[in-house]
C-alpha cells in the first residue's frame, strides 16, 4: 500500500475574512498557519502533500508556501475549478464559488494514489491528530474503508466570534451523520 498523503485545501478566497487568510503571515518569523501544519505532519510521517488551490491564486501560494515546502516535501498542485464535477452534474447559474470538502477532494482525485487525510489550510490540528490520522490511515483496508480525527465540540469552539462546524454522530462506533452547524 502507498503511504499516506496530505491534502490541504487552499483555494478558498478568504472573502469573510478579507483577503488570502492561507498565506498570511502569524508566527513570529512571517510563518502562515500552514506551515506549522506541515511541520506536524511531517513529523507524523506524511512525506507528499497535495494542494488544492485556485488557478487565481497559484502564482502568490507557490512563492509564499509551496516553493519553500517542496525541498522537504513532495509537492502537487490540484485545481478547484467549478467545472470538476461527475457526470450528469452541472454548475448552478450564478455560481462563482467551489464546493467544499468533496469538491476539493473530486479535484485532486487524480493526484491521491493510496489513503490520505484532507485538512484545511487555515486550521491548526496538533501533531497528535496527525499522528493519530497517519496510524489510523496505515491500518485502513486498500480501498473501502476510511477514518477520520474527531474532537469535543467545545475544544472548537473560538472565543472571537462564531464558527461553522460539522457535528459527527456515531453509532455502534461507525460515523452515523454529519450535520453542518452554523454560528
């Protein structure tokens, strides 16, 4: 089986926030959030990463991110363009936005050769939830199963304004549901 691989998706434009929030400098020496991300998966064992960008946003994510991260990292880019859709599917009139998760994941299908874990670029996770996902992925059957990092609510919750969250439930130790809660 392949090793396990890292998808970030990163093609979000920020527009609540204002701007590119994925390349944004936090850290005390310019860092974006991202890097620590990668810092943590790379210690858990993920060695290729796959970026799920906007065709609008790539020349400014490789010079601030992607560049730097291929000399430790493999690097590859996947692109979130509307268009990506299976069959029978097509683009809602006035939409200029991508999907989420499974949109993002429908972009890089083509890149993601074995089990992998997806995260978004502007969250941090901790290294034990990349230790956690890296172990769990290394156990999954080749094709069929899947396994995800879960946390308490009210460890998510962000004491500077409201968040959007998908609430998992679980039944008899399998995933049951996932309602979106706003706010």
């Amino acid at each position: 089986m392949n090793k396990p691989v890292l998808v970030v998706m990163a093609a979000g434009m920020g527009s609540r926030y204002g701007g590119m929030k994925q390349i944004d400098p936090v850290g005390p020496n310019g860092e974006v959030i991202i890097d620590y991300s990668l810092y943590d998966a790379y210690r858990a064992g993920f060695r290729t990463v796959i970026f799920v960008i906007k065709h609008e946003i790539e020349e400014a994510f490789r010079a601030a991110i992607g560049d730097r991260i291929s000399k430790i990292m493999e690097v590859k880019y996947a692109f979130q363009q509307l268009d990506i859709l299976p069959t029978g599917f097509e683009v809602p009139e006035n939409r200029e936005k991508p999907w989420g998760t499974c949109h993002a994941v429908l972009a890089a299908k083509n890149l993601i050769d074995g089990p992998f874990a997806v995260i978004n670029a502007d969250d941090y996770y901790g290294v034990d939830a990349y230790r956690t996902i890296y172990e769990e992925l290394g156990k999954l059957a080749p094709s069929g199963e899947s396994t995800m990092v879960g946390y308490l609510l009210k460890n998510t919750a962000s004491l500077h304004g409201t968040v959007s969250r998908g609430v998992c439930k679980v039944k008899d130790g399998k995933l049951d549901s996932i309602q979106e809660t706003l706010k």
